[in-house]
C-alpha cells in the first residue's frame, strides 16, 4: 500500500511540474512569434522603401 501511494505522488508531481514547463514554453513561444511579426513588418516596410529609391 504505501509504495502505491509513493508512486501516486510522483506522478501528480510530475504532471504538475509539466504543465508549468509547458506554460512557460507557451509564454516564450507566443513573446517569439511577436518579434517575429514586428522584424517581418519592419522587413516588408525596408523592402517598400528600397523600391521607392
């Protein structure tokens, strides 16, 4: 019985360790995809100018 009850532990341990890793893979993911959108703006806007010249 108390090896079951270990084991039981450890495992809602893991599942909560995992969801803040994964929280914060979503937290980075979402701050990268904003500066990917800013240098692909500020390379389409490089790229309006360069014609205009």
């Amino acid at each position: 019985m108390i090896s079951q009850e270990i084991s039981n532990k450890a495992y809602i341990w893991v599942n909560i360790d995992f969801d803040k890793v994964k929280n914060r893979i979503n937290l980075v993911t979402s701050k990268i995809e904003q500066v990917i959108q800013k240098y692909q703006f500020s390379t389409k806007a490089g790229d309006c100018a360069k014609r205009n010249n």
